[in-house]
C-alpha cells in the first residue's frame, strides 16, 4: 500500500494491519547511460516494492532519491547531497516513519552507490537507543533465485544501465526508455587502476566506467525485464513476510541498549 494514498485514519489502521512493516525503496537521480531517464533507480526500486507489497502487505514509503552518488557528479542532471545531511534525513525519516506505527523498516535498495553507506547506517543505530528495526535484505536471495537471474542474461558484463537493469526498465518504465540512443553502444571497464593491489580508492568507478555506463543494454528486452522483476518482487515480498514474523531482532535491540546503559555503573 502506497503511504501516500491513504488518509490519515485509513494509515493508521492500515500500519496496525500490516504489522508496522514499511519499504522504503532507496535509489537517486543520476545519468543512466545514454538511454535511461535520470531517475531510474528509484522508479524501479519503488515499483518493486509496490509489487511486494501487494503480495505480503506492507507500507511503501514514497519515492526515494536522497542518496550517495558523489560519483556521478560529472553529469548533468545529477543531485548529490552532501553526505553529512544524507545521513541526517535517513534517519531522521526512519524516526518519523516509527512514529507513524511502523516499527519495522526494510530498505529495498535500488542503487549500488549506497550500499556502503546502508550499513553505515544500520551500524548507527547501535549509538543510540531507538525503537524501530532497520532491515537490508540481499537483492537476490536464495542462491537459486541468483542462479535464474544469471541465466536469463546474455551478457557477462553489469552494473549500470546494463542488460538487467534496461530490461527491467522496459518493463516499469517503458515510455521512458530510448533504445534507439544506444546506438549499439556497450562499454567494459577500463581497468585504469589495474596497477594498484586490491583495494578501494574512491575514484574506482569512474576509472573504470568514465561515461556512468556499464555492460551492454542492446541485449536488452522487455520478455528478459518480466523474468527479472518477478525474481527481485518475489525475493521482496518472501522478506517482507519474514520481516513481519521477527521477533528476535527487536528483542536483541532492547537487551543491547539496556546492557549498553549500564556500562560504568
């Protein structure tokens, strides 16, 4: 159920009956290869959600762009915010959500830029005592959901306005998809970095992907887009449902906060 649509005495009621369960679906606006509108990620991020919750009742929060992608600052369109105040309004929303009766969180997450900062922020939560759960499921669980997802594809390269992510978005989005700009363009990486042991350096990715495209979307179709998402909305709606059944997660937080405050008395 979109949060959005219900009234208020409908949301309350309805925050009762799906057990305080919200989606938040994390994505950004950033440039998706030559084909791809700007908000890509979140528009799929949330559709998936919607379709979720559809099948195992929940509350999706509404659209989601706030995110880390200082990487994508080079192209027009983009909107990076600074990552101090990033942080600051994931959590002060997920303290307004739990206000609203949602005491349970899941964040579908919808672009790969944020998945260090994700579990950044469910580390913070530690610091603090709070009264709602913060879930990240994998995007593809179990090993045999991934296994499908890998055979539906034809390319071996992914990772932005590929193969997978075009397909899908032929599917959600499809008036807003323009395969005639790709123009049989496909990418790999450039390994500019290959020098370097392994590691991290905060330029990685546009050493390897300097045009924010990755892999090759000409192999994509709507037919491959319908396999994925049911895969990616099945996954979902199995968490959502396990989600609601938790009850150790919650009771795990409280005995940590309470040995917590009694440390040095």
């Amino acid at each position: 159920m979109r949060w959005e649509d219900l009234t208020a005495a409908e949301f309350a009621k309805f925050a009762k009956k799906c057990g305080g369960v919200c989606v938040l679906a994390a994505g950004c606006i950033e440039k998706h290869g030559n084909h791809l509108p700007l908000g890509t990620d979140f528009l799929n991020g949330h559709r998936i959600a919607e379709l979720a919750a559809e099948r195992e009742e929940a509350l999706v929060f509404p659209y989601w762009y706030f995110a880390q992608i200082h990487e994508a600052r080079c192209f027009p369109g983009t909107i990076a915010i600074r990552p101090e105040l990033v942080i600051e309004v994931f959590l002060n929303v997920f303290e307004e959500i739990s206000r609203n009766g949602c005491h349970k969180i899941i964040i579908n997450n919808a672009h790969g830029g944020n998945n260090q900062m994700l579990v950044y922020l469910a580390q913070i939560l530690l610091n603090k005592r709070t009264d709602y759960v913060l879930y990240i499921p994998q995007r593809l669980s179990p090993q045999s959901r991934q296994d499908e997802w890998d055979k539906t594809l034809t390319t071996p390269v992914h990772g932005h306005a590929c193969e997978c992510e075009t397909s899908v978005s032929l599917v959600n989005i499809p008036d807003l998809v323009k395969m005639d700009a790709l123009k049989g363009w496909k990418t790999e990486p450039l390994n500019r970095l290959k020098d370097l042991p392994p590691g991290f350096v905060s330029n990685c990715w546009y050493a390897d992907f300097p045009e924010h495209y990755a892999g090759d979307a000409t192999a994509a179709t709507a037919e491959k887009g319908k396999k994925l998402l049911e895969l990616r909305v099945a996954g979902l709606a199995e968490y959502i449902k396990a989600v609601k059944n938790d009850t150790v997660s919650p009771t795990l937080m409280k005995e940590f906060y309470d040995r917590s405050d009694q440390v040095g008395k």
